[in-house]
C-alpha cells in the first residue's frame, strides 16, 4: 500500500468516528427509501391498462404519485 494510503485510512477512520451518528441517520434514510419506494410499473401504455380492464371481472385499481 502507498504511504499516502495509510494516511487517508487514518483520516477515512477519524471522519467516521467524529460523524458515526450523522452517518448512521443518512445510512437510514437511504435504506428506507431504497426499500420503501414504490416499484415501477408493469404496463407500458394506457391502452395497455385499458385492454387489461376491458374484460368484466373487477380490479382494483391503485395510483400513486411522488408528485
């Protein structure tokens, strides 16, 4: 390893005992939204969504928007 990479390490180390708690409210949020967020749809057009509920049986419908 170079010399410079030790030095970096110490600082790396240093930086995340100074902030562990700030790191680990950021590491929280992110997880959260990578696991909450909704997932993309699987239909690619209107037409599609109406041919799908074109048949008679009941659906359920849901929409959702981060807007």
């Amino acid at each position: 390893m170079p010399p410079y990479g030790t030095a970096m390490l110490s600082a790396l180390s240093r930086v995340i005992q100074q902030n562990w708690l700030g790191l680990t409210i950021l590491l929280a949020i992110v997880t959260a939204f990578v696991l909450l967020r909704s997932p993309a749809t699987r239909l690619a057009s209107g037409q599609e969504l109406d041919a799908l509920l074109a048949d008679g049986a009941p659906k359920v419908v849901e929409f959702y928007s981060d807007f």
